[in-house]
C-alpha cells in the first residue's frame, strides 16, 4: 500500500515557535511510523494561512504532483485558506483535512477577516472527503459551523506521554503557564488575575512564544509593568524538551485562562504528571480536564473571560491548603484515563484505512462511526 501523504506548514519543527498543533502532526507522524504505518511528509513552508505567493506556488506544485486517488491528510492551517487551490485538488484526491483550530477563531481577528476565512473554511471543508477534529466537541462546532455530514467528520485526540510525578511545593505559589502569547490564549486576563492577588506569595513562569512585534505583546508588557509584576511574572520564551520538563516540574498549578481551546494539549500534559490546572470552560477544556475515577475534577475551572472569577480561584488555591490536596489527588488519579499517543495514531490510522479502502465520498458516507 503506498504511503499516504501528509502536507504540513513549514515550521512543524521549529523549536522558536511550538504549538499544539505542531506537536501533534510530529507526534502523530512518529508514532504512526513506529507501528509500521508511515506517512510521507510533504513541508509547504509558508504564512498560512495567508501565505505569499511562493507558498501557494509550492502548495499547487506539491498537490498536482500527488497522483489520482492518493491518499492525502492536510493540516487544515495548510488547506483551509486556500479553497482556490485544494477544492479542484479533492475532486481527484482521497483528501482529509485535519483541523486543529478554525481559522476564524484566532482571536484578534477584524470580523471581516474573521468571516472571509470561515467562508474559505467552509468551501475546503465541505470538499473533502473527510475531516478530523481533535475533540468530540470540536467535532460537533465544525459539523454545526459549516454544515457538513456528520458521517464524515471524525475525532483523533491527542496523546500524552508518561511522565513522573511532579513534587508540589508546601505553598502553592509557583503557578505555571504553557501557551504561545496570543489574545486566544488569555494572557492579559492572567495578569489582571495575578494582579489582584499581590498580598500573597506566588511567582508565575509563562514558557512559550511571544511574538515581539505583535501589539498584543506589548499589550501585556504594559499590563505587567503598570501592575508592578515585573520581578513575580517571567516569560521564559519557548521551551522544549528537557527544559520544558524541568517546568512542569517545578509548578505547583498550570494556569489556563484561555478564550478558545479545541482540546488543550497543555492541560494534559499536566495532569500526566499529577499536576492540577485552573482553566477557563472554554471549549474542549472541561472535557480535557476530566474527572477522577472517583468523580472529581482535577482542577479549577471558571468561565472564560471573568478576569474576578479567575482571581477569585488563584486565592482559593494560595490559601486553602486542604483544596490544594484534594486537586493533587484528583489529578493524581486523573493519569491513568489519559489517552496515549499509540491510541491517538491508531484512531488516525483507522480513518486513513477507509479512505485508502473506498473509491468514492459516497462509500466513504456509509461506514459506521
């Protein structure tokens, strides 16, 4: 059986800028290869999904070369702004598209960028012969967002890694935050949190990229500075790795205020090792939390966006030592429900096994879920 082919942007691998949804393409690709089904990697380097017009020169060139009936799986950052160059491409094509984060929910966006890229979404989407969510509720926002069969809408979530139990500290304070420095990703809102919890001891390392052009960088700065958090709040930059290890290790809570999250890659790597998360319920949040076996849930969670219910937690957190015990427990406990990334590539693998096994979207409609 000929290897499928899986096009993705260009920085899959650059540490400078990780992200969940650059890790699961490399983890997944990993891993399917390890259980004796490779993928063949096709690099479109590029600004998607607004790329120059080199990238969609080198996407067109990339696509046309495929042959008719192969196999494709797409990194919808990839596919789903240019419905001008991959509609035409899945009329001859087996084509799957994995969407991590609908375009137009990267916040920031004006409302008419933000409904130019759901329109192009949409043409892509509905093109394909089957999409891939990263979460059933992800799953269930694209079948309802751009009105497509359900039948062809397919989950594959994230794995975690086994990690070791992280110590805890007596107090609480270090406080942890993974996540690229992005108005999605609700930094402003952390620091507006911290800001209102000064009288009590805690320090906060925000690891991950931030954008040093972008105005929503300087936003936050300013936001530091004005709020005198300089010397409690460190943003350490993008970690990997044995670095990025040596952070979870050292916290005692990972914090998650985010706007939007399709599934939270973050959240679990925490509870893996038994660290809990004050997370907003955003999306997929909750769910990624989970429970314990026993019910409990291994964390915070306040709605996204209530900076006074955010700071409210943190305090609860700082200064109840008996809560701090129970959510260890809890996301103790938590780990062994954790998905694994064997599970996640068989999932994948299943998927890419009935588009290589039907000749048609209509056959493909027809299989049970």
């Amino acid at each position: 059986m000929t290897a499928p082919a899986f096009v993705l942007p260009g920085g899959v691998d650059d540490p400078a800028t990780p992200s969940g949804g650059n890790i699961f393409d490399r983890r997944l690709t990993r891993e399917l290869a390890r259980r004796g089904r490779p993928v063949r990697e096709v690099m479109v380097p590029g600004t998607w999904p607004e790329p120059e017009a080199d990238a969609r020169g080198r996407l067109e060139r990339a696509l046309g070369a495929l042959p008719d009936g192969a196999v494709v799986l797409m990194d919808g950052l990839v596919a789903c702004g240019v419905p001008h160059i991959v509609v035409p491409e899945a009329r001859r094509l087996r084509l799957a598209v994995l969407v991590h984060l609908p375009l137009a929910d990267e916040t920031g966006l004006s409302a008419e960028r933000a409904a130019e890229l759901d329109a192009a979404e949409r043409q892509t989407l509905r093109a394909a012969r089957a999409v891939i969510a990263t979460s059933l509720w992800a799953a269930r926002g694209l079948v309802e967002r751009h009105v497509l069969d359900a039948t062809r809408v397919f989950t594959v979530e994230p794995g975690t890694d086994p990690a070791p139990l992280v110590p805890g500290t007596d107090t609480g304070s270090r406080l942890l935050s993974v996540a690229s420095v992005t108005p999605r990703k609700g930094h402003d809102l952390l620091i507006r949190a911290l800001a209102a919890n000064t009288d009590l001891h805690w320090e906060c390392v925000c690891a991950g990229p931030v954008p040093a052009e972008a105005e929503f960088t300087r936003r936050v700065r300013r936001l530091v500075g004005g709020l005198g958090l300089h010397d409690r709040v460190h943003f350490a930059g993008p970690l990997s790795g044995d670095a990025l290890a040596g952070a979870y290790e050292s916290a005692d809570l990972l914090l998650m205020p985010s706007r939007a999250e399709t599934f939270g890659m973050a959240a679990a790597e925490a509870l893996a090792r038994g660290l809990p998360v004050l997370a907003s319920t955003a999306g997929a949040l909750p769910d990624t939390l989970g429970r314990a076996p026993e019910g409990a849930v291994p964390g915070l969670l306040v709605p996204p966006g209530d900076v006074e219910a955010l700071a409210r937690a943190l305090r609860h957190w700082l200064t109840d030592g008996a809560l701090r015990d129970r959510l260890r427990g809890a996301a103790r406990r938590r780990r062994a429900g954790l998905r694994s990334w064997e599970a996640a590539a068989r999932d994948m693998a299943a998927v890419l096994d009935r588009m290589a096994e039907r000749n048609n979207a209509d056959a493909l409609r027809e299989d049970t879920r």
